[in-house]
C-alpha cells in the first residue's frame, strides 16, 4: 500500500530527478522511491541481530550464564 508524503528538495535537484525520471520512463515518486531503497539498503543493516553471549540451559538461569562476565 502506498502512502503519500511531501518533501522540499532544492530546485536544482528536483529537475535533475524529472530528467532522470523521464529518460528512464518512470515516475518522479517511482525514481525517488527506488533511490530511497537503495540508500537504506546501504546505511541500515537488513537484519538487527540480538548479540548474547554463548551460554547452555540447564534447567535453572544463573546470572553468570545469563550476563557472562558483565
């Protein structure tokens, strides 16, 4: 589902984005939206991964096992 926003960007930029947008017969939000993916893909990892420590249940938690040497 899309959804709509609206951004100011330096004159200068925004025609720079129709050409582009023209030459690669697409729509300006089509062509932002895609820049957009790409810059996120680069800066923000795809998954955020929980770091722990290695550790074993059994059966009981100790705060050793649970927070290492913390």
């Amino acid at each position: 589902m899309k959804e709509h926003i609206s951004i100011t960007i330096e004159k200068d930029t925004a025609e720079w984005l129709r050409r582009y947008a023209r030459r690669e017969r697409r729509p300006v939000s089509q062509v932002v939206e895609i820049a957009i993916e790409n810059l996120l893909e680069q800066r923000v990892p795809a998954s955020e991964t929980i770091v722990a420590t290695p550790g074993r249940f059994n059966g009981r938690f100790s705060r050793e096992e649970t927070y290492g040497a913390r």
